[in-house]
C-alpha cells in the first residue's frame, strides 16, 4: 500500500471567503502580522502500488477537487 496526500487550493483569481473570514478574526482576536489566509482541502489516501500517478490525478480532479475553481497537487509519500 502506498500513502497519496492530496492538497486542493482555490485558484488565485477566485474570492476565498473562508480564508478572508479567518483574516478578520485573526485581527479581532488581536493577532497581527497575518496578511492573507487561503483555505484549502487536504486528503490522505491509502492505495495500492498499482495505482498510477495519471490515474490519482484524474481521481483528484472529478472527486476531490472542483477544476473549475480549484487547483491541486498530488504527491506520494
């Protein structure tokens, strides 16, 4: 069995409301220095060895992540 972390982000040009949310609070809980937060998803997967990397990139693109607005990375641990 092999161990796959995949990571999803918004793409830069889309609006993070939730990264945008945790900013303010950050600001009214009196943190300072943080600029920006962007949120994203991140997946552990357990496979097999035989699953090939075009293939956990095609899963991770129709089921984890949304092409549209997201990107992702997929890597083997």
């Amino acid at each position: 069995m092999a161990r796959v972390v995949v990571d999803v982000m918004p793409k830069p040009e889309i609006l993070d409301v939730q990264g945008q949310a945790v900013t303010r609070a950050l600001d009214r809980i009196g943190v300072s220095g943080v600029s920006g937060v962007r949120q994203g998803k991140h997946f552990e997967l357990e496979v097999s060895d035989g699953i090939d990397d075009e293939t956990l990139h095609r899963l991770a693109g129709s089921l984890l992540a949304n092409p549209v607005i997201e990107d992702w990375t997929v890597t083997r641990l």
